[in-house]
C-alpha cells in the first residue's frame, strides 16, 4: 500500500503482513488497548472518593472503551468463524455474474447513500467455491461501500489477463472512520483482504489522494461451458 491520509488506517491494520503476525493474532493484539484503558479507568475510579463528575466521565470513557471492544471482537469471532479454505467444492464459474448479483443484492443500501456502480463487465471464468466466494463478494464490496464518500461512483471492473480474472473495485473515501484503524468499516474490508488471500487470490490495496483501489487476481480457468476461449486471451 502506498499514500497518507485515511490509507494510514488500513496501513496500520494491515502490517501485520510484514512482521508475520496472522490478522487473528493482530486482533487479539489490538483488542489489549482499550481492555488495559478500561481497566486504568475502573482502578482510578475506585482508587479513592471522587466528584460525581468524574465518575460520570469515567463511565462514559469505559463506554467507549467497551464499544470498541465489542467491534474487534466482533471480527475477531468472524475471522474465526470463517469457513476453511477448500471446505466449499470447487466449481467453474463466471466470477463476474457472482458480482453483478452481488451489486443487485446491495443496490438498496447503495441508493440510502446516493452510491451508484459503475460496472464494466466481462467474462471472468475461474475454478472456485460458490458458497464461499459469493459470501466474500458480498463481505468485501459492502465493506467497500461502507467506506465510500456519499453521492460518489463505485467503480467496479472484471477484465482478463493472459493467465489471471482481474476485478478492480475503486471508491472515493473522505475521512478516516471513527477509531480508525479498526472501526468496523476498516475491519470489514481486513477481513475480505484476509479471505481473498486465503482462496488464493492476489490482493493490492492502494491510495491515491481521497480515491482506494482494490485489485483483485485470480487464476482463470479454460473449462467454463459455453465461455469463449478467445475472451480469455486478451
């Protein structure tokens, strides 16, 4: 990843990757903050007689505090829960038709954020688990989409390279969320990186001022019936 600004978030919650650290482990990591801030402010809260004042603050701080637990653990029983890899059969299928049915499914909540797709399409022929992969489609662009601008463009495309189905999803993102890195939004898109890894695919993340790309690849596979063979030599 490269940049500054909101990518700061998913840069922090992502280096795991370079000190071998399993996104499970980083969360457990992650969730010692604000459990040893809770804790601080229970032992201050009882160390002797305080204003009522103080006390009122010291709760709404453990509030926060435990919000902020709840999210990360969360993610940490969705990563947890989530299916093995190789645990769906695989099958081939086109790649693109599982993502404009997932666009479908979260049209809804794209129009309540004035979100449009964009979606240039074409056929993505690969050899993968259907129950798995449509469950990561939809985890990974609903994270996407809880992290674009309002009233911005979702763009979202499915091309070929020589060996490899391309599916590059670009998004404009204003701010950093609330408690970045690991809000929930942040978290989400984590956990999608942390399934398309485990399926096998590559996965680039990167910033350029307020605009995230996400490229995805995965192997191609040559044995979908009634898929052009010429399509898949562009």
């Amino acid at each position: 990843m490269s940049g500054a600004g909101p990518q700061r978030g998913l840069e922090a919650a992502n280096g795991t990757r370079s000190n071998h650290r399993s996104p499970l482990a980083h969360l457990l990591h992650a969730l010692n903050q604000p459990l040893t801030g809770l804790q601080c402010s229970l032992e201050l809260a009882v160390a002797g007689p305080r204003p009522a004042e103080q006390y009122i603050r010291t709760l709404r701080e453990g509030l926060e505090l435990a919000h902020r637990m709840r999210i990360l653990v969360e993610a940490i029983r969705e990563l947890a829960d989530a299916p093995a890899p190789g645990s769906d059969q695989a099958e081939p299928l086109l790649l693109d038709e599982l993502v404009s049915d997932t666009l479908d499914d979260l049209l809804p909540v794209a129009e309540t954020r004035h979100v449009h797709f964009a979606f240039v399409r074409n056929a993505l022929p690969v050899h993968v688990g259907r129950r798995c992969m449509t469950a990561l489609l939809f985890r990974f662009l609903d994270s996407v989409l809880s992290l674009a601008q309002e009233g911005t463009e979702l763009q979202i495309t499915a091309t070929t390279e020589p060996a490899h189905a391309r599916l590059v999803v670009s998004w404009n993102q204003s701010a950093l969320p609330e408690h970045s890195p690991f809000s929930r939004q942040e978290l989400g898109l984590l956990i999608a990186q942390t399934g398309w890894e485990q399926s096998g695919a590559e996965w680039n993340h990167t910033q350029t001022e307020s605009t995230h790309t996400c490229t995805i690849r995965l192997p191609l596979t040559r044995h979908l019936p009634h898929c052009d063979n010429a399509d898949l030599e562009d």
